[in-house]
C-alpha cells in the first residue's frame, strides 16, 4: 500500500510539472515596447502644445510676442502634425487591436465635435472642430483593423512608395487645388457642396474647422507608417529604438490621447485664472 501511494504522488507530480510547464511555454511574453517611438511621440505632443499655447495666450491677452511666435511656427505644424500621423501609423502596425482603438478614438473625437461646436455657438468663436486629427486616427486605425486582410497582401515596399507618392499628389486637396511636380490644375468646386466631402477634403469658402485634416491627401501618411512598420527596420535595429532615453517624452507619447484631450482645456484655466488676478 505505502509503494502505490508513492508511485500515484510520484505520477501524479509528474503530471503537474508537466502542466506547469505547458502553461510557461503558452504563456504570452510581455509586448515589446520600442522607447524611442514613444519619445519622438511626445515631443510631436509637445510641439503640439506649445503651438495652441501661444495662440491661446494671444486671443486672451493679446500679446504681440505670442502673436509672433505663433506665426514663427506656423510654417513647421503641418510637419510635427504629419510627424505624428506618420508615427500613429507606425504603432497601428503594431497593434493587433485597431479597430477596438479605432472605435475609441473615434468615439472620442465625435464627443470634441459636439463640445467644440456648442462653445462655437455659445460664444460665438470659431473654435468648432468637424474633422480634426483625432478624426483622422481614430478612421486610419479602423480602415487598418477592418481591411488588414487585404493590407498585408500588398508587397510593403510596394504599399510604402505608393502611400507616399501619393500623399505627396494629394497633397493640394484641402486648398481645393492640384498641384504636382509644377503640374497644376484647380478642382471642381461642387464637389465641395455635396454632404460630407469636407471628409475627404473637398470644402467650400464657407468651411470652417479650428483642426483640420482630412483623409485625403493625411490617410496615405497614415498608411506610409502603417507600411513602414512591416519592412522590419525598426526591428532590425532594436539597438537604436528600443532604450529609454527621455522618459517625460516617452510619457506624454504614451498618453498622446488623453493628453491632446486635456491640454487645451487646461491651457484656457490657466489664462482664465491669470486673467482674473490681473482684473484684481
């Protein structure tokens, strides 16, 4: 009796090693995360609040040094806006949930349409937003989690030279123009009246949002990153991508959404508690 009790503890801890080891080898490895992607994120962010901040500071206080410096860099926000976009498109082709994200994003860019357009008509500022970079995201991260199975098909140097050629044709879109290697030519305006093109970036002079990027020719640079990611050179070099270097940029990458929410609104607590002592 005492040898069949040990010989079933025996087996019987056999059994649970080999369970035990089962499940370590099924076990999913914690996802990777490459830090330098994060930085350069948050420094798009950064870049982001800095811009809206002097334009804030001046239609508060009037300030002709914030006036200035806003125009200074006008010139540089379609490139650390399309830096962002380019970097969005990168993490999507990470992520094996970006529809759920998508879904989200959008979510939440529909709920800053109806509070930018009720503040619009309450004060009577143009500070609406119809189809902003949020909208932008939130579509490319779903057009990526719906049509994946159709994306991946495509060779990616293929569908990285095409999404870039053209971004860089369409570029013109939103001013209602085409213009292309001195190839220039004016487009229909009637396109811009029919419901929802404003969408697509056909607008009338009428057309008004405070943030404003349309799918095309902004989806394509989406679509750029997204093809970027599956060459494998962010992979390849690990080395450079991979290390921590500036972790107050690497959080504000992480939080880019919640972030790009909150910073406005506390922007404008800022200049109304300033301009409230000034009025003491």
């Amino acid at each position: 009796m005492p040898i069949t009790l040990k010989y079933w503890g025996l087996l019987l801890a056999a059994f649970a090693n080999t369970k035990m080891e089962q499940q370590l080898l099924t076990a999913k490895k914690p996802k990777e995360r490459y830090a330098l992607l994060d930085e350069l994120r948050g420094f798009m962010v950064f870049c982001m609040i800095f811009y809206h901040a002097f334009f804030t500071v001046y239609d508060f206080f009037e300030l002709p040094i914030s006036a200035e410096l806003f125009e200074f860099f006008s010139p540089a926000e379609p490139f650390f806006a399309g830096g962002f976009i380019f970097l969005s498109g990168l993490m999507c082709g990470f992520s094996r949930s970006n529809t759920k994200r998508g879904l989200l994003t959008c979510g939440v860019a529909l709920l800053v349409t109806a509070c930018t357009v009720l503040v619009d008509r309450l004060t009577g500022q143009e500070v609406a937003i119809y189809f902003g970079i949020l909208h932008l995201l939130g579509f490319g991260m779903l057009f990526c989690g719906l049509f994946d199975f159709a994306l991946r098909r495509v060779n990616k140097w293929l569908g990285l030279g095409v999404s870039l050629a053209l971004f860089a044709l369409l570029y013109g879109v939103p001013e209602n123009n085409f213009n292309f290697l001195n190839i220039r030519a004016h487009l229909p305006a009637g396109w811009g009246r029919l419901p929802g093109m404003f969408i697509l970036g056909f607008t009338t002079d009428e057309f008004y949002s405070a943030d404003y990027f349309p799918l095309l020719p902004w989806l394509f640079l989406f679509l750029a990153g997204y093809y970027a990611v599956k060459t494998g050179f962010i992979q390849r070099f690990k080395g450079l991508f991979g290390p921590l270097r500036v972790k107050p940029l690497a959080f504000l990458g992480r939080h880019a959404l919640w972030v790009y929410l909150l910073h406005q609104p506390v922007i404008l607590a800022v200049c109304f508690a300033v301009s409230a002592c000034l009025k003491r």
